[in-house]
C-alpha cells in the first residue's frame, strides 16, 4: 500500500464481459492500454457502474488483481502496461 495522494484523473471503467455473461478477465488490458494512452493516472474498479453488485467476491477480487497487474502506477505516475 502506497502513502500517495491521488492525483490527475481517475477512471470508473465498466466490467469486460463475454458473450455467456462472465467476466472477461482479457478484456482489462486492453481497457488499460486505452486509459492509459489519454492521460488516465488511475482506474475505480468496481466503482461507481454498477456491475460490481452482481459479482461474487471472488469474481470481485479476480477483477481488481487483473486490473493491478496490468495497470500499476510508477514513481512518476505514469501508468505501466505490458
């Protein structure tokens, strides 16, 4: 856990969802690769679209680890995707 302010915009993007219904844990790195190439610092996972109500835990906590694993902030809070 980092001690930093926020800063600069912080997105609330929506929940990649396959065609069944379930949660398409692929579809974030693309997401973050677009954030990040129009100036996003951070995103709000399961914040403030909804979605999150209908997920389990477990499916909750799959979706935020995907989210830090491919959008990790630096020192110089330029986001870092693979």
């Amino acid at each position: 856990m980092s001690d930093r302010e926020l800063t600069g915009l912080i997105a609330a993007p929506f929940t990649p969802m396959d065609s069944a219904g379930e949660i398409d844990l692929a579809g974030v790195e693309p997401m973050a690769a677009a954030l990040a190439a129009n100036g996003v610092n951070g995103a709000f996972v399961c914040g403030t679209t909804g979605e999150c109500l209908s997920l389990t835990v477990g499916e909750r906590m799959a979706l935020v680890e995907r989210w830090r694993a491919v959008y990790l902030v630096n020192e110089s809070s330029i986001p870092r995707v693979p």
